[in-house]
C-alpha cells in the first residue's frame, strides 16, 4: 500500500526530519510545503531521495486564510502529476504517528475503500460559527494570527458597524500601503452567496483513497466559483475539502467515508489552539490510538521531546514482542 503524506510545516526542520524518518517506510512519498515566510535553507538537513519533494511552489500560509488550502492543493497538483497510487494522508509538521508504520499500512490496506475524514453539517460543526463562515467576507488585514475582519451585506449590519469596518479597511490599507484592502469595502455590497447548497466542514487532517482523490480534484478543477468563493471563507480549511467530498459521496456511493486518522485535543484550551501533547499525557494518546487514531497533534521538540522518545519506544517494543500489545 502506497501512503503519500502531505506536509504542512513553517518551522522545527529536526523535528519535521524527525517525523519523515519514522514514516518512511520504503513505500511512503512526501510532499512538503514550507511556509512562504520561513527560511527554506533551515529545511537543507534531509538527504537526497526521491521520494522526499519540497513543493516550489510555495505561498504565504496564514491562519484562518485560504492560503492554507492553496498550499495544500500545491501538494495534491504534484502527486496526481506523479501518479501516485494508494492513500494520500494530510499532516502538519508538527504531527506524529502513535503506531508503527506496519500497523498503518495494514489498517490501510483492509479499508481501502474508505476515506477518512470528519464530515458534519456546518451547522452541527459550527452551530455558534457557521454564519460567519458561509455568509461573510472574511479577510486576514495582516500576516499575524487571527488579525482578520469580517465584512457583511450592508443591509444587514448597522450603519455603526458598517462605518467602523470602512475605517479598520482604510486604515490598514493606508498603513501597509496595500490598495487591495481598501477594495474590500465594496465587497458589502454584495451579497456572498455559496456555489453550493449545502456546506459540510470538520478537522483539518485527512487521508483520502486515490478514487476519491482524482475524483475530488476533477471536481475542484472544473469549479472556479467554488475556489473563488472559499478565497473569503473564514478557516476554509476545515470546509473546502470536506463540502467537496460529501457533494460527491450524495452523487456516488462508491465513496465511503470514516472520521479522521488523526487525534486533536482541543478540549483542554481555547478554540484556536489546540493542546500541544507532553509525557504526562501519554495515556490519552494510547487510549486514542485504541480508537484508530494512528496520528496526532501537536507535538513541540523543544517543550516535551520525551513523550515522542516514549512513543517510539511503545512502536519498537512491539515490534519486539508482537505479542504484546502495547498500544
């Protein structure tokens, strides 16, 4: 079974090295996006091999923009261009297997035809969010993390609401010298309305059987208006894929779908940053990886590099005594 992983990194190159090494497997491929910001030269610690590509090319990922999408359908481009076969599995840089590489390609392997992907309603995803997401502008004013503005139709806001945002817009674009934001006004008047009728979102991660990937990118390719829609959708990378994916499974029933192969606490902090994992929580990630989950994030090298140490070690001692099982 061949895994294609796709990854989205900015920073940590040992430790992105890192998680590359414990998956490759001799039948892995990756495909690498570097953030357009970070300094790519840190990235030139990795041997050469042909089945590791730095994706050239590369854009400035921000939070909550479309960008995010853009530089994962880069990566798609290049493995579809490859001909690549098999799983294609969406991680950050910052992810790390809870299992050996054997177990994940078995598990692959005997549900080959399934897609795996959290799949809601937006309404169910988002009950308190989804508006925002699906009925207003939304732009990043700069690079910084959640320094966006939402721009609604002007006959639904009040005239109040409606001068401040014309104010934050002309600031900024005065400021930053960027005439593009000053633009933006006019998009309040005119209403956004989705290219599709009804919209699905969930996790960002995924892993997606080539059938249902070749299909999703036909689909993507023939579609301007949904691309061009989702440029000011507000974190498009939990809606993009996902609405494609369930427009297709209604249509096809071939496309079977499971929730995702990967683990995320986003119970213990705020919404916008998930947990990042030390050793003291080893047991959640075991108790997860007993729920198929095979991945999770985050992991960070500097702040705890020993619950990574303690997970590769459960792996290798299984390997050992496969009869027992570790995780």
């Amino acid at each position: 079974m061949v895994k294609n992983y796709i990854l989205i990194a900015h920073q940590s190159p040992q430790q992105l090295k890192r998680l590359i090494d414990r998956l490759n497997d001799g039948n892995s491929y990756f495909y690498i996006h570097i953030d357009l910001k970070s300094d790519l030269s840190q990235f030139n610690i990795f041997n050469k091999d042909e089945k590791i590509q730095f994706i050239q090319e590369r854009v400035n990922a921000i939070w909550g923009n479309y960008s995010i999408v853009q530089a994962t359908l880069n990566c798609l481009k290049h493995i579809l261009m490859d001909n690549r076969s098999g799983f294609t599995i969406l991680l950050s840089g910052q992810d790390y297997p809870l299992t050996g590489n054997n177990e994940i390609t078995e598990f692959l392997e005997s549900n080959k035809s399934y897609n795996f992907i959290d799949i809601k309603k937006v309404e169910e995803a988002w009950p308190d969010e989804y508006l925002y997401k699906t009925k207003k502008y939304y732009i990043n004013l700069t690079p910084k993390r959640g320094n966006g503005l939402f721009i609604s139709y002007v006959s639904d806001i009040s005239f109040g609401t409606f001068l401040r945002t014309c104010f934050r817009l002309v600031k900024n674009s005065i400021t930053q010298k960027n005439f593009a934001l000053f633009l933006m006004l006019f998009k309040s008047f005119k209403r956004r309305e989705a290219p599709v009728s009804s919209q699905f979102g969930g996790s960002q991660w995924w892993a997606l059987n080539n059938e249902t990937l070749v299909k999703m990118m036909d689909y993507i390719k023939s579609n301007a208006s949904y691309i061009e829609y989702h440029k000011y959708t507000y974190i498009p990378d939990e809606i993009f894929f996902h609405t494609v994916i369930k427009i297709l499974q209604e249509q096809d029933q071939s496309i079977l779908i499971k929730p995702s192969l990967t683990y995320v606490n986003w119970q213990s902090l705020s919404y916008s940053f998930p947990l990042v994992f030390g050793i003291n929580h080893s047991q959640e990630l075991i108790n997860a990886k007993k729920e198929h989950k095979f991945f999770a994030r985050k992991f960070e090298e500097a702040y705890d590099s020993k619950i990574m140490d303690l997970l590769d070690n459960l792996v290798d001692s299984s390997k050992q005594y496969p009869s027992q099982k570790l995780i």
